[in-house]
C-alpha cells in the first residue's frame, strides 16, 4: 500500500510535468502570437585578420568579422561603426539581418544614397560581428568575462581604424546585451541597443560569477549617462522571462535622473504589434528594419539629446515622445467648412485641401477630449513609413460667426496648434484575418495615427470656439475621423477571487451616442506575469446596414499594464482574446511603473457603430497560467529536490539514533506519510509572508499565488521518487558486472587509507586546480558512488577465492537456532575421526563465516543505506552543477584543447565528495550516521533544506555549495586531522 502511494505521487509529478510542457509550448500560439516577415539579404563576412594575438590573448579563442552586403558595400570600412555582440550559443552570422536592412536603407539602388539621407550628413554603417564559436555563456560568469575583455579589445581595434573621437554603437543579442552592458561605462560607446537581453534576471542562475557581472551591470545602468534601450519579445520569447528584460528604472534609485533608459515590447512596437521569439529577434522585418533606422539616425547625432530624441522616434516611442506642435500657414483667401454641433467629422478618400471647423458645444465638460484618427495618412510626423499623400493637422480656433453658413472668412477666426497629450500609431487589424497575421505581420504602410488632445477653455470674449481639422489629400485610400469624447471611467471592483470558479460578466454602461473610446479599470484585479485573463466581447450583432458600411476603425483593444508594454486585439463577437502582464513577476524587484494590482483597457472605435461592445466576461485562462507558471518555476524544481533529499536524510538520520537506518524507499515512504502534509500546510503559510522577492516563491506573499508553494512541494516530491527509480534501473546493470568481477582485496581498518590513495586525492586536486573544472570531478564521484552503492547491493564470494567479511553471503539465520543446532550436535554425536586436513578446518571455517555474517550484516545494511541516502543527494546536486561541465565540452570542441577555461578551479567545493566517496567505497559500516559520531550532524542536512527552499528559487548556485560545506563539516567531526594521519597506511 505505501510503495502504490509513492508510485501514485510519482507518476502524479511526472503526468503534471507533462501538462506544463504542453501549456508552456501553446502560448506563443495562443496567448502573443507572432506575426514576422522573413528578411532576406546577400551576406558576405570580411575576416579581421590583423585583430590577432597581439591585441588579446583571446585572438585564439575567438574571432572578428565585418559584414559587407554584396554587391552594395565595399570592402573597406567608410561610415559609422557598430559592433553587434551574439547571445548564448549565438552566431556572428546574425548580424546579417539587420546589417543589410541598414544599407538597403541607406543606398537606394548599389552606391546610391537614398534621398532619406541626402545633405543630412548621415553616414553608412559598418557592422562588426565577434565569433564567439556559440559558446553557452547563460551558464558559465568567467566564459561571459572572457568575451567581456575581447569585446573591450574588439572596440578599441576597430576604432583604430576610424579618425580620433570616434565612437561606436554596440548592439547585443540574448546574452550578448549582458556583455554590451558590461563594457560600460565607455566614452568610445555612443549608445547600446539589447534584443531580448534578460538585465535584471539571469536565465540560468548556477554561477555566483553571473550574479557577480549582473550587480555591476544594476550599478552602470543607474549611473552611466550612455543611452540604453532594450527590446523584448514578450510572452512569445520562451527561452527568457521578459519580464527580465525591462531594464531598472533609474528613477527608483535616483529620483530626477535625467539617465536615459528605455524598453519596448515588440507588441507595443510601432509597425511591429506582434510578439518575437528569442532567436527571431534578430531578422524578424517588423523589427530589424526600425533597429537598423535608428542605428542610421545615431550615426549623425551629435549630442546625447539628439541620440535620445531618436531612440525615442524610432525605438521605443510608442507615444511618449510628442513631437513638436507646428503651427500651418492658411491663406487670407482660405475658407473654412463648419460642421454642425455634434457631428463627427468622417471622411473617405479625401481630395484636396481643406480645413473643417468642429464647433465647441458649450454644455461639453471640462474634461472632455478631442479624438482624431488618420488612417495611413500622418498627423505632424507621425505616420506609417509608407504613408500616403494624406496630411492632417488640427488646431484650436476662436473668433465671431458672421452668417449663419458654413463659409467663413479667416479674417473672423483665428487659430493655433492643438497640443497633444496622445500621438501614436495605432494597428489597423484587417477584418477576418487573425492579428497579428502568421509568418507575415503588419506591413509599413498599416496604421491608424491616433490624436488626442484636452478641449482648451473658449476664451470668455470669444464668441464661438472650434476644433479645426486642416486636410491636404491626393484623393488616395485613407480616411479621417474625427470627433469629442466624454469618456467616463469604467471602474470594476472585480477582484481575481471572483472568477476563480468561473467567468464573471461586466456590462458596459449604455450610451445614446457612439462612443470613440471607452476606459475601463480593474483597480482589485491581480496583475502578476504568472496570470492569464480570457476576455471574450459580447457585441451588437452586425445588421444588414453594417454590412453595406462597415465601421472605419473596428472595436480595438488595448491593454497597456507598463510604460513598455502595450497590446493591442480586434475584438470580435464571442472571440476571446488573452490580457497578460510582464508588470509583475516572480524575482523581480517592483518598480513605480509595475503595480501588482490593477489593470487598465480602453477600447476604441470610429464609425457607424456597429460591432460596438456593450459587455464582455472575464476569467482566468488556466491552460495559459499552467504554461506561464511552468516557464518560471524549473530552477525551483531543482532547488527544492535537493531540499526534500535533503529532509529524507535528516529523517534518516535521526531514525539511526534508534539503531537502524532506514532504506530510501522506506524514508521516502516516511516522507510521505508523515512529514509531506505539515510541510504542505507549512510551505503554503511561509508564500503568505511578504518575503523579499529574492527568497522562496517570489511572490512576496501574494494570497492567491500562495497556493503554488504546496504543488510545487508536491511535484518535487514525486520528482524525488522518480528520480531514486531512475537510480534502481541504473545500479540493475551493475549489480550484475559485480558479480563477474573478482572481489578486491582491500583492507576494512576504520580509518586505514592507502597511501596511493592519498597520492590520487592530491593529484585529482591538482588536476582541478590546473586543468579541468571542479563540476568533472562531481561527476566522476557520483559515477563511483553509483557503482560503490551497485556492488554493495550484492555482495557474493568469487568462485576459488577465500571468503572474506565483504563477500559472506548474508541469510536470515536467527542466532539462536544457529548456535543451540550445533551445541546439541556436539551432545548427541559421537566423536569421529576426521582427516587432519578437512574436519576440523571445515567446520572452524564455517562456524567463523557464521560469527562473521552475524557480527557484519547490520554494519553493512547500515553502510549501504547510508550510501544510497548520499547517492540520491548527490543526484538531486548534479543540474547544479552539470551546465558548466556542458559549457567546458562546449568549449573544447569549438576552441580546442588547448583553449584555457577560466574559473571553476575551486577544489574545496568538490574535496568533501571526493573524500566521502572514497571512505564510502571501502567502508564496511557506515561513515555518517549516528553510530559513528555525535548525535547533533543530522542539523546539517536540515540547514541544506532551509537553504536550498527559502534561496534557491533566486540563487541556486548556494544550494550545491551549502551542501558541500555540510558534507566537509562532517567529514571533518568524523576524521581530525590527528587521527587521520596516525591511520595513514605504509
């Protein structure tokens, strides 16, 4: 009955693994999919021959490219520098993209200039790429340093081709952002530009170095003036959080810094509106073409606010930077056209130029907002890049009505630029296509400019007041819509409790006139990374009229929940759309800008009111949540495996005090029965306290994440089961090689070690603090200990061999009735005479192996007990420690092996192992237990359980190292130094 339990909580675990897989792979195809042109170029990649040794010693390791677009560059450098730095097992070759969308732009035919840049002194780009031989620096901090110091020694060769103050762009991928931001601060770096670069959270947290280089990055970022702007890919990136990729707001640190620091999701990208992987990043079109201009722009700026104003235009606008209001030139002869009191200006493939008048109705509140819409026209200078001759500008006019027509001479009104407090480019989602649309996306000339503006007070001796629309078309595609807004908010006081069970309607108020937008807020609604929301619409249903009139801008949603991320949907009847958030999120230190409550919608719309939205549902899309917990929660799994390892063998040891240490599958059963529950209750009141978000869940105790604690704690559970089945199917096979194997010969004494013995730890030692890293000799250590707990499971005499205490077979013969058979045999028997040489020595030789099996069987029970208890820690310690052994064969193969591997060379992280599995290996009793020392060491492993569930989620590299300290400290207890050397063999 108890194993069917632990079998049922394994296969639990591992059914429950499988259904996060799943939901984890459908999210960049339900929750942001994306929309990506293929970019095509003609590449061809210039060797950097001269860069070698004698610039860096890394010239061996590593390699410098120029890219040339056949064709269209030459092969000498002659413009603007940039260096474009790759991610983990990046490519130089990925810089193609956008390297051939800045020269296409720049030339528009071979060695043209195009008339974008004609007389504005803007130069080409020359764009460097390192080769890093896809090395994995996510998991390694000295591989990162490494190309941190060839970056450095990259930049200052490249410079050494350009004239003096000359600076260069930098541009970073994934990984490759960390390298460009640790190369700050630099006066030869005129800006940096990351793709999909996780600043604030490393994706795979096992090296203390890595957090190390990203403490000094948290330290540029707050004070080095350079301007950075980060691009993320949103939910659709599934090999970062992108949380992690918003860079830390300078203001929270330093109020009033004038630090230039942006980020942008793709799906907030003006042109782009579409979430992008983590490898698309670099050749998606929607967003290389807008990198690529801004890198163009950058290369004639002058002055840092120059290089601000453009990051801002081309990068991360999104409505933020307002351009300036420009005043229009009307002639005396120009007459305007009044509209009448309340009526929307509509217009459809406009001709000519004209200026309309929208009067002012004086009953309008004071907090009412003038809305426009300019469809693949401009308004000022924003526009689609592909715009059409569709040119709008709207002001604010005063003045007298002399007639009653609706022709007025501009000698009676006077007007003046209206300023904006909304100017953005909106999407244009086309009806029955998805959006964004697959493998395609948005295309540049798409967009609707999008105007907003506060209705200026009408001036008291002024007698009339209007809103003045001035048009200049050429009678192309496009429309104008435009009109007054009295949005009221629309505030719900839903909160995430509410539609747990289900979903939860939310009607609209009604309104006797078409509304343009609509505002609605969630002020109780949780806004956490981990939470999706399934929005469906209920809408009018379309009549015959819509048909024949279509609306001009169907209902749009959008969501914006940070400064950097917005998204926008079509929203269509009974479809339902996904409302994510990257605000908030496990590890993640809250900003002023990332509320853990509260969401915010607004909904607009312009035409003739059809498909308006009068109601919705909301309810959590749990498919989704499973898929956006499983993405965040992996080095948890790890770290609080070793945790529950960790509890097994601190219940293990504590059963030993009694006499008897308990097998693993007895103290997993232990475990279950006994302790899982309280742990449960207990793990779920620990995520309620608001903990810094550095420790346990990260939540920083949220109420309704609280519940994540207990089934991560029961998964890992069940993980631990499984992984010890794992460990039974791999010691099968060597149970059998043992018994083909002659035993050894070894000598048991308690403390006896061979000299050779001693000899092979040094030269180990010295090997790793030379040569190889200290994960090589984890690994070799478990693989002994596998076999040292494989051939102790079966111990059998070698045929012709001498039996010894290790190969005595062990039976189930009571004591009693072994010793009182023999005493009445001698009684009842007549003595009888034997041969010298086979009686008596027979049966002293089996009287001895029966004293021996009695006396050695609980020692060896007890030792192999022991071992399997440390084999399974061992085990839960490996994907701690495992990644850097990938990146040291990673290396070799790729540099050679000659190629010198940084770090890793700290032999007293692994020395306790290596000690432990040799006295394990020779031992007959065990090493650890009670029976052996005091009776105060099982608090260790205690210790190594609190560390690996309260830090290991955020430092997981501390866990390994706990438990390496607390192995050494009771080897330590176990053997002095004194004792150890006395025992020493000759």
């Amino acid at each position: 009955m108890t194993s069917i339990f632990t079998a049922t909580l394994g296969l639990f675990s591992l059914t429950l693994i499988y259904i996060c897989y799943h939901a984890a792979n459908d999210i960049r195809l339900t929750v942001s999919p994306q929309g990506c042109r293929m970019s095509w170029m003609s590449p061809s990649y210039l060797f950097q021959h001269e860069f070698n040794s004698s610039w860096t010693p890394l010239a061996h390791r590593y390699s410098l490219w120029l890219y040339r677009e056949v064709g269209w560059d030459p092969n000498q450098v002659m413009g603007v520098p940039v260096l474009f730095i790759p991610g983990n097992a990046g490519s130089s070759h990925q810089v193609r993209s956008i390297a051939s969308s800045a020269t296409r732009q720049y030339f528009s035919s071979p060695f043209v200039v195009s008339s974008d840049f004609t007389g504005r002194g803007i130069q080409s780009l020359d764009f460097f790429a390192v080769e890093f031989n896809e090395d994995l620096s996510a998991f390694h901090g000295p591989t990162i340093d490494s190309q941190i110091e060839y970056c450095a020694a990259a930049i200052s060769y490249i410079l050494s081709h350009y004239p003096p103050n000359t600076r260069i762009i930098v541009m970073g991928h994934s990984m490759g952002g960390i390298v460009g931001t640790a190369l700050l601060p630099s006066d030869d770096i005129s800006a940096l530009i990351t793709m999909s670069t996780p600043h604030t959270l490393p994706p795979a947290r096992f090296d203390a170095r890595i957090d190390e280089i990203y403490r000094q990055n948290a330290e540029s970022l707050a004070n080095d003036p350079t301007p950075v702007v980060s691009i993320c890919g949103g939910a659709t990136d599934m090999m970062i959080p992108s949380e992690s990729c918003i860079l830390p707001d300078p203001g929270d640190g330093n109020p009033g810094s004038a630090i230039y620091r942006r980020t942008v999701f793709t799906s907030a990208l003006e042109g782009a509106w579409t979430g992008v992987g983590h490898r698309e990043m670099v050749w998606c079109h929607q967003v290389r073409w807008r990198v690529a201009r801004a890198a163009l722009e950058l290369g004639g700026a002058n002055f840092d606010v120059d290089m601000t104003v453009i990051l801002d235009t081309w990068l991360s606008r999104d409505g933020l930077l307002l351009p300036p209001a420009a005043g229009i030139d009307i002639p005396e002869a120009a007459t305007y056209e009044v509209l009448p009191e309340s009526m929307n200006l509509v217009l459809k493939k406009p001709t000519g130029s004209r200026t309309y008048l929208l009067p002012i109705p004086r009953a309008l509140e004071t907090n009412a907002t003038f809305v426009l819409f300019v469809s693949q026209g401009s308004i000022s200078s924003i526009a689609p890049q592909h715009s059409i001759k569709l040119q709008v500008l709207p002001y604010f006019c005063v003045g007298r009505a002399t007639s009653p027509t609706t022709q007025h001479s501009s000698e009676t009104v006077s007007c003046a630029p209206l300023e904006p407090s909304t100017l953005k480019l909106l999407p244009s989602p086309i009806p029955g296509k998805p959006f964004p649309v697959p493998d395609e996306g948005s295309d540049e000339s798409e967009g609707v400019v999008l105007f907003e503006a506060t209705v200026p007070r009408t001036p008291s001796d002024a007698e009339d007041a209007w809103i003045g629309v001035h048009v200049n078309a050429a009678g192309e595609d496009g429309w104008v819509f435009g009109g007054f807004d009295e949005t009221r908010t629309f505030q719900s006081d839903i909160g995430v409790f509410d539609i747990v069970a289900g979903d939860v309607k939310v009607s609209l108020q009604p309104t006797e006139r078409d509304l343009v937008r609509r505002h609605i807020t969630f002020p109780k609604l949780l806004s956490n990374v981990l939470l999706v929301y399934t929005l469906t619409p209920k809408s009018v249903h379309p009549t015959e009229s819509c048909a024949l009139s279509p609306p001009l801008l169907p209902p749009l949603l959008v969501h914006k929940s940070h400064p950097a991320e917005t998204h926008y949907y079509r929203l269509e009847y009974e479809t339902s759309v996904a409302l994510h958030t990257h605000a908030s999120a496990p590890y993640i230190p809250l900003s002023r800008f990332s509320p853990s409550y509260s969401s915010e919608l607004w909904i607009y719309s312009a035409g003739t009111g059809c498909e308006d939205v009068n109601e919705f549902t909301l309810t959590i899309d749990w498919w989704a949540t499973i898929g956006r917990v499983a993405t965040r929660y992996p080095t948890t799994l790890m770290s609080w495996g070793v945790g529950v390892v960790a509890l097994l063998m601190f219940q293990a040891w504590r059963e030993s005090r009694k006499g008897s240490m308990p097998s693993v599958s007895q103290s997993l059963v232990a475990f279950t029965y006994r302790l899982l529950p309280k742990l449960l209750v207990a793990s779920f009141v620990v995520a309620l306290l608001p903990l810094s978000p550095d420790y346990y869940l990260g939540t920083r105790g949220e109420p309704f994440l609280g519940f994540l604690a207990p089934v991560l704690l029961v998964v890992t559970t069940g993980l631990v089961c499984v992984s010890w089945w794992l460990i039974l199917l791999l010691m099968w096979p060597l149970r059998f090689l043992t018994r083909l194997l002659p035993p050894k010969s070894r000598r048991y004494d308690d403390l006896g070690i061979p000299r050779s013995t001693v000899v092979s730890l040094i030269f180990i030692c010295l090997l790793v603090f030379l040569v190889v890293p200290w994960q090589i000799a984890f690994m070799g250590c478990w693989l002994i200990h596998l076999y040292t707990c494989a051939s102790s499971a079966y111990r059998k005499p070698y045929p012709g061999s001498v039996p010894s205490l290790r190969s005595t077979p062990i039976e189930s013969i009571p004591l009693r009735e072994r010793f009182d058979g023999r005493e009445q045999d001698t009684q009842d028997t007549e003595p009888k005479e034997t041969e010298p040489s086979e009686g008596p020595e027979i049966q002293d030789m089996c009287q001895a192996q029966s004293l021996a099996t009695i006396a050695d069987t609980p020692d060896v029970t007890q030792a192999y007990h022991e071992n399997t208890h440390l084999l399974l820690l061992m085990t839960w310690l490996l994907p701690l420690s495992m990644p850097v052994l990938a990146v040291w064969v990673r290396t070799l193969m790729t540099a050679g092996y000659t190629a010198p591997f940084n770090g890793d060379h700290n032999v007293f992280k692994v020395l306790p192992f290596l000690v432990l599995v040799e006295f394990a290996s020779r031992r007959k009793s065990a090493l650890l237990s009670h029976g052996n020392g005091g009776s105060y060491l099982h608090w260790g492993y205690l210790i190594v359980a609190c560390v690996s569930f309260l830090l290991g989620s955020r430092e997981a590299y501390r866990v390994f190292d706990v438990a390496s300290l607390c192995i050494g400290c009771v080897l330590i207890v176990k053997f002095s130094p004194v004792r150890f050397a006395r025992h020493i063999a000759t």
